[in-house]
C-alpha cells in the first residue's frame, strides 16, 4: 500500500496540531524535545508568532518547519523547529519546507537565516549543510548555524 501523497502549507496547523506534533516528534530531537521545553508554551509560541511551513498527509501533520521571521531591525531570521514524523522520514519533506522556509525569509527582507543543532542529530546537520548553512558557534551540546540569504 502507497503512503497517502503529501500537501505542502503555510500557516494552516491549529495550535493543537502544533502541540500534537511536537510531541510525536520530541523523542527524535538530539536531544529530545521534552523535558528541554514545555511543549504545550512551546506549540503556543509557534502558533502565535512564527511562520510554519508544514507537510500534511491524510489530515495529519508530519512535518513542521517553524521559524521567527519578524526580527525588522536586524533582519535575521531564526528557525526554531524542524520536524518529519517517523514514517516520513529519507522522503525529502524536512528538506522541501526548509527550502520553503528559506524562500519565505528572503522575500521578508531577512539577511540572515539562523539555527541551533544538537551535535547528536547528524542528519539534520547534514541537511542544513547542503542547504548552504555554515556552522558559526559551539554551544555545548548545540551547533549554531548560520545562512547569509540573497537580497531581494
């Protein structure tokens, strides 16, 4: 049986959807998710104030990229989370709503897109490499990371 296609959106996830999701996912972040943060504050703060780029399937949310974009003075733009469900993972999703997330920064007027990794998530350190993100600082357990973006 064929996994149901995917939907590519913006801004659409309800603050429950958000919530459910991190959760889902927590246990894959390097290092979890939870008990780092409240999920339920955490899924509020996204629905409330960042950009969500996010993957459906079948009415289900199984990728999240979320990302500040309203930095007007220094026009930096900070991803705070990135997010595939387990059975839509090595399918291109993380990769396609970051490519979204990066175009959407661009055309905000942000200069800068900036990250922090676990050191432990090779994978997605990996990703956001060929993406163009440079490692710009070492934070215990994190990479800070960094991509200039185009002026528009």
């Amino acid at each position: 049986m064929s996994a149901p296609p995917i939907e590519y959106r913006e801004g659409t996830a309800s603050l429950e959807q958000i919530r459910a999701h991190l959760a889902d996912c927590s246990s894959r972040h390097r290092p979890p998710l939870a008990p780092r943060v409240d999920l339920p504050e955490y899924a509020r703060k996204i629905a409330g104030n960042a950009a969500t780029f996010e993957a459906w399937a079948d009415g289900s949310l199984v990728g999240l990229v979320a990302a500040y974009l309203n930095d007007t003075t220094a026009h930096t733009g900070y991803v705070t989370n990135v997010s595939v469900v387990s059975e839509y993972l090595g399918r291109g999703v993380a990769s396609r709503l970051m490519e979204a997330c990066v175009a959407r920064a661009t055309t905000a007027g942000m200069r800068e897109l900036k990250l922090e990794v676990g050191k432990a998530n090779t994978a997605a350190i990996d990703l956001y490499r060929k993406l163009g993100f440079g490692e710009t600082g070492d934070n215990g357990d994190f990479i800070a990371m960094a991509l200039p973006l185009a002026r528009t």
